[in-house]
C-alpha cells in the first residue's frame, strides 16, 4: 500500500508541473483560439536561457529567472509583431503551420546560441526524501509542485477576475465584436504571448530540476497535448484535472506494469487515455461543443 501512494503522490507532483506546461498552450488557445505546436520548444528556450544565466554569466537563480523572462517577452513580441499581426483573420491551418516552424527554428537556434552551457537547474533546497510511515515523497517535486500550483492559481485568476483576462475572453468568443466595443486585439495577443514566454521560463525551470533540462525538453510538448485535450482545450480546471489523471497513471505504469513488460509503456498510455476519452466527450471532460445558431 505504501508503494501504491507513493506513486500516486509523485504521479500528482507531476501532474502539477505538467498543468503549468499545459497551461501555456491554454492560454493562447483561450485568447485567439491558435494551436501553439511549438510548446515544448517555448519551454525548452526558457530552460535554456535561465540555464545561460546561469552558467554562463554567473547570475543567481532570481536574477537568471528574470533574465530569462525579459528574453521571452521580447521573443514573444517580436513574434507578435513581424508575424502574428499579419495573419489576423487568417485560416487555421496558416497559424498551425507559423507555430510548426517557429518551433523548428527554436530548435536549430537554441543548438547554435546555447552550446556548450549546461542544462541544469538547481532550486536552494535540500535534495532528500521525505519519510510519511510508508510513503515517500520527493522534497524537490514537492516544492516544484507547490510553485507551479501558485503559479496556476495567479493565472486563472488573471483571466476570471482582471479586466485584461476579461477583454482576452472576449477576443476569444468573437474577435469582430471586441473590436466593435473597443477592445485593441493585437495588443492583447501580445499580451498573451509574453504571458507565455514567462510560464515557459517558470515551467522549464521547474521541469529541469525535477526530470532533468536540455534540448530534448522540446519533446514534453508530445506529453501536454493529451492533457489539453483530455480537460478541454479552453478550461484551466479541465487542465488540472487531465494533468493529475495523466500524471497518477504515468507514475503507476511506471511502477506495476513497466517492470514486466519493459520500460516506455508509461509515455503512451496518455493517448490511450485520450482516445478513451475522445470516446465519450469529444470537447474533452470539461469542453463544451461551439454553439451555433440553426
């Protein structure tokens, strides 16, 4: 029993970082509606920035964390600006395709200007393991997880209660009708892409103390696209709760069924999850279809 909720406690640590990935891609898909595929590249950048801070130019952890997320900002504002501007009002299919490419481009940069700086982060804490009767819990992933809870609540209260999460709420349901009432839309996408670069700095952060930083990051986006869907593309409480489940079952895979049948079995059975799920909620557990007037 004690090796059951050990696995359980450490799959939910888990699940609270890959929440605070997610959410990233929640935000922009709850502001404009856009599929950002380039997540993981966006979090890996992140990582690697505060890790150039780090090692690179001697920096402390607070100081390298800013530095970082100054640097996504304004990555995130000169994307906004020389290619999101142009492509309002354009086809879906044209934004997914900007995001493909930006992500590849994130990748062949980040190999050139992060060369040979590594990819560790370490948080000022004791790394032990805490001892509950029979349940052991990571420290590390503990307080990884309690920041990225913090961080999750800062965020969904940015869009339920601020006049900018309003607006952005809005945007999203009828982009026309904002800007009749008044509503500057590209101003508030720009918004919405530097709040993603600075999650992206938060969640690779957390991520490389737990699990370990470095260009293959890029690929933990592969991890949260189940989440999203799972929990609905446009719900952060739908998010929480489809990182926890992805999260628990990852860990006990890892745990029971891993050491009979051989290692990797974990890193699918989110998609197993999600086409179960795709099964009876097709807009995910806590999605709702468009409505459309007949």
């Amino acid at each position: 029993m004690g090796f059951f909720l050990s696995l359980v406690i450490d799959g939910m640590l888990a699940g609270a970082i890959y929440a605070l990935i997610a959410l990233a891609f929640v935000v922009v898909y709850k502001a404009s509606r856009m599929i950002n595929f380039a997540l993981g590249e966006w979090v890996m950048f992140g990582s690697r920035l505060t890790a150039g801070g780090l090692h690179g130019f001697g920096l402390g952890l607070i100081e390298a964390v800013m530095a970082a997320c100054a640097g996504m900002v304004a990555l995130a504002m000169l994307f906004n600006r020389l290619v999101l501007r142009r492509l309002v009002g354009s086809p879906l299919i044209a934004l997914i395709m900007v995001t493909l490419g930006l992500g590849a481009l994130m990748r062949g940069s980040g190999a050139v200007l992060f060369k040979g700086i590594p990819g560790d982060i370490a948080l000022p804490i004791p790394s032990t393991t805490l001892i509950f009767g029979e349940v052991l819990v990571s420290s590390e992933k503990l307080v990884a997880a309690a920041v990225a809870a913090v961080c999750i609540a800062a965020v969904a209260w940015f869009f339920r209660r601020s006049r900018t999460g309003l607006a952005l709420r809005a945007i999203a349901d009828d982009q026309q009708v904002a800007m009749a009432v008044g509503i500057d839309v590209r101003t508030h996408f720009a918004i919405t892409w530097a709040l993603v670069g600075v999650i992206s700095v938060i969640a690779g952060c957390l991520w490389s103390f737990v699990a370990g930083g470095g260009f293959g990051m890029a690929l933990v986006g592969l991890k949260v696209f189940p989440i999203v869907i799972i929990g609905g593309l446009d719900s952060i409480a739908g998010t929480i709760v489809g990182a926890a489940i992805v999260g628990v079952l990852e860990s006990l895979t890892a745990g029971y069924i891993d050491p009979l049948i051989g290692g990797g079995f974990g890193a699918v059975v989110s998609y197993l999850v999600l086409i179960a799920v795709l099964f009876i909620r097709p807009h995910g557990l806590f999605g709702h279809p468009a409505a459309a007037r007949v």
